[in-house]
C-alpha cells in the first residue's frame, strides 16, 4: 500500500512526510488513534476526523479504494444488500418557469451551482450524492458508509441547503423542496460514474421521499414518520398528519421541520423515558466526593471515558439530580459532531440558554437578555460588549478593542469569559459538565485549557465525557498553574480523575 498515495487521495498529503518519517505501513495505519494522529502532527480537528472515518473504512482490499464516501460506493460489491437508510429527495423549485426566462447558457450555470452547492452541503453531513436529475438530488445517509445518527445528519443536511441555496447570490431567488424518509432497502449494482454514482436501491423508501418532496412548500424539509422517531427532540416539528400519496394505501404520516429545538443536551433530546441508573453506585460516590472537595474551595477535574451509549451522560445527570437541592452554578456545554468547525460552539449555545435567548427574539431583544444575565459594573460593561460581539449581537465595542487583532480580541474574550466564571465561583459553588469532548472544536479546546488553569482553587467541579476511541484530549494529564503548598505539587494530576466506565446492564 501506497501510503502517500492514500493521503493523497483524501487531500491530506502535507502530511505524507510526517507517516514516512514514522515508519506509518499499512498495519500500523490500520490501528492508528486521534492521539497518535496529534503525535504525528495533524492538528485541525477536521483532518484528524477525515483520517479517522477513512481508516475506519479501510478493509481487506486495495485501502485507498475506500478513503471517501465515494470511493467507497465504487468498490461496492454487485451483490445485493439489506441495509436500514435515510434518503433525501431535493427539487428546485420553478425550473420549468426559469428555463422560459433564461438563456441556457445562464439555466446551465444555475443548475450547475445549485449541484455544487448540494452536494457540498450533503458531503459535509456524511451524506452520498447518488444521483444528479437536472433540477433535483437524491442523496443517501447510510451508505455506502453508515453512521449512528444519519437521519440527524439528513434533516440537518436538509436545513443547510435551505440556507446555502438561499445565499446563492445569483441574480435569482431560488427555493428547494426536499423529502426525507428512512426505512429498510436493498442496494444492488452500481450505476453510472463520477458525480451520477448510484446504487440501484429498490424498496418503499425511495418512493415515500419523493412524494415527500412532492408535498414540501418552497423552503421546507418533509420527513417521514420512521425518520421522526429517529430524531427524538433534536428538531422542533409540525406534525401534517396522515397523507394522501400516489402508491400508498395507508397514508403515510409526515412532519414539516421547523428547526432545531431548544432541548439543551444530545441525551435529553434524544432519550424516550427516564433511565434508571444502574450498578453505577462506585461512579457516583466518586463524583459526590469530588462535588464535596469543589465547594471547599479546591477545584477539582473527572472525565468520564466510555464507548457511546454506555452512561456518561446520565452519570452526569445522576449528579445533577443529586446535588439539584444545593442550588449550585450549573454550566452545561454541549460539543457537537456538526459543528466541529465552529468555533466556540458549545459556548456560545450556553449563553444563549443562560440568558434565555427565544427563537423569535430580535437582535435588540437578545441583547437586552445578555444585558440582564451580566448586569451593569464597568467590568461587566466591557465583558458584555466582547461577548456580544461573539454572539454576533449589535453593540458598541470597547473603544480599547478597536485597534486589536483578532487573536488579541479573542484572548480578551477568554478573559471575560474566565472574569464571569470566577464571578459565579463566588457566589455559589459550580458544576460545569462539558458533554462529548471528543467533538470539541480547537478554539473551544484552547479555552478549556484555560479555563482548567483557573478553576485550581475555585468551588468548581468540572466533568468531561469523551470516547476512549478518541483517545485522551491531552497528551499527559492536564496540569493547572504548578506551585507547592501543603499537598505538595498540585496540577490536574492531582485535581483529576479518568473514570473509564465498562459496560452495565440497565445504564
């Protein structure tokens, strides 16, 4: 195996010195680890993601065959597969009415970016463009590569295109109607080449997202009732009842998506009912005794470290629950698998939760709540301006930030950001859980860091949940500021616990 070549084929190869010099074969590459990637250099959070997914895909065949999504639909078998997908219906709206407008030349470049710019927005989620016909997409969530959350990633992929097709800034406005269902299929021959890839998939579901589509107004997304209950609470929904569809006798029932939905946390949205907590007795002491040495005084760090679905998140709620009489400071932060690439994403959603920002608020609105939650010292005047300002929330900035560049600007935002923190640690002892870190994106990861650093001798407990597959989000244990007192040094290797739960039945 070419390693250079692969790298080359997923348009990493900056990085094909770096796996040379460290004797990277083909063995070694199979088992390589998000920690081991870092060791060797690749810093964006995004190329270590594409590694990952691609030597997750890597089989016993050619490796480079199977380094993207579409790669890996050419090197299908012919034979027929039973697989559970999410497939996305997408139509321009008013073709027939532009192609009487229009110049062909001027219809073709339309077409031509409004394909460029699905796909992109379908790639991006995990999706695979099977099928470009003239004014409309069809696009697979699940195949050829399978993901926990494909209809989350559909219905997002669904909301994105809205917007992207929206700001096409053609000369034209443009609307698309997309249909969204999920279901059993059966993928068998591959057709066609290039961006026509598709797999002949046979079975209800492809038709149900087209007459889906069908149903959509300009600028909605349509999804099928199998692909809601996939969804939980992640979006708010409208519910259109049963449906009269060419070919369905049953009358299929469908939900308009609205938007997201103001469920705070991934477990909260996702799970159906309260869930016992069980054989978890060990884990939870350890919390509630690192919660009793946070209020004295001494900051205090635990990662939970456990594959999905195991109980981290409810772990960490357990605590909540259990402490809920204390009234402490709570702060819940949520890293996201789409948004892995936008900076300070967790951060930014908890204050708009903390102030109690509204779906219908106006900007002006917004501001007066953020204004509220920060009061009105000349500290907080000067914090509230900078973080107004990462809210993307009109204000006047301080008149010392005008001249400042933009890493200056963000250091001085950290800064607000730790001033409010420390704030809150001296009115009430803190609880911060950060859920899903191994989603974090690098900004957010900086301000962690940070933020680890001044909670030493604060009330604060802080708990991260991440996978172990993601390795350790620090290379060695994080260390807080290192001086000598009584115990001796103190960095997290001291403040901090790696709880690695195993899997129990009934968490």
């Amino acid at each position: 195996m070419d390693i250079a070549e692969w790298l080359r084929g997923l348009g990493l190869d900056q990085y094909a010195s770096a796996f040379r010099d460290n004797d990277i074969d083909a063995e070694v590459l199979r088992r390589l680890t998000a920690e081991d990637l870092r060791e060797l250099g690749v810093a964006s959070v995004g190329h270590r993601r594409r590694l990952l997914d691609a030597i997750a895909a890597l089989s016993d065949g050619p490796p480079a065959a199977e380094a993207t999504p579409a790669d890996a639909a050419s090197a299908a078998t012919a034979e027929a597969e039973r697989r559970q997908l999410t497939i996305m219906f997408c139509d321009l709206v008013g073709s027939t009415e532009l192609a009487i407008r229009l110049d062909p030349e001027d219809l073709h470049d339309i077409i031509a970016a409004y394909h460029r710019r699905v796909t992109e927005v379908v790639t991006r989620y995990g999706g695979f463009v099977a099928r470009l016909m003239g004014d409309g997409v069809l696009a697979y969530f699940g195949y050829p590569l399978a993901h926990e959350d494909d209809a989350e990633r559909a219905v997002r992929s669904g909301l994105a295109i809205v917007e992207a097709i929206a700001a096409l800034g053609l000369g034209q406005p443009l609307e698309v109607r997309i249909g969204i269902a999920t279901g059993l299929v059966v993928v068998g021959d591959l057709i066609g080449t290039g961006a026509a890839h598709e797999e002949m998939v046979t079975g209800e579901t492809p038709n149900l997202a087209a007459r889906l589509q069908s149903l959509a107004a300009p600028n909605a997304v349509i999804v099928s009732h199998s692909t809601r209950c996939q969804l939980g609470m992640l979006f708010e929904m409208q519910d259109l009842g049963p449906q009269v569809l060419k070919g369905f006798a049953s009358g299929p029932r469908a939900w308009r998506v609205v938007g997201e939905s103001g469920v705070e946390s991934r477990f909260a949205a996702l799970r159906t009912a309260k869930t016992p907590l069980v054989d978890r007795e060990e884990e939870l002491d350890l919390l509630l005794r690192r919660w009793a040495q946070a209020k004295s005084g001494d900051g205090r760090i635990v990662l939970l470290s456990a594959e999905a679905g195991i109980g981290k998140s409810r772990l960490a709620e357990a605590l909540v629950e259990r402490i809920a009489a204390e009234k402490p400071g709570l702060l819940r932060y949520f890293c996201s698998p789409h948004h892995q690439d936008s900076a300070l994403f967790p951060i930014i959603s908890q204050l708009e939760r903390a102030a109690g920002f509204m779906r219908d608020d106006t900007p002006a609105a917004q501001l007066e709540k953020l204004t509220a939650l920060f009061g009105d010292s000349a500290t907080a005047s000067d914090d509230l301006a900078l973080i107004a300002e990462l809210l993307s929330l009109p204000t006047k900035p301080p008149s010392s930030t005008l001249e400042l560049s933009p890493q200056r600007k963000k250091e001085l935002t950290f800064e607000a950001l730790l001033r409010q923190l420390e704030a809150l640690a001296r009115r009430q002892a803190v609880l911060m859980v950060f859920e899903d870190l191994h989603w974090i994106d690098p900004t957010t990861r900086e301000l962690l860091d940070r933020t680890i650093v001044r909670i030493e001798d604060l009330p604060v407990l802080l708990i991260a949940t991440i996978r172990p597959d993601f390795g350790s989000p620090w290379p060695s244990p994080p260390r807080t500021a290192s001086r000598s007192n009584r115990d001796g040094e103190r960095g997290a290797a001291a403040i901090g616990d790696c709880c690695h739960m195993a899997a129990q039945a009934g968490t």
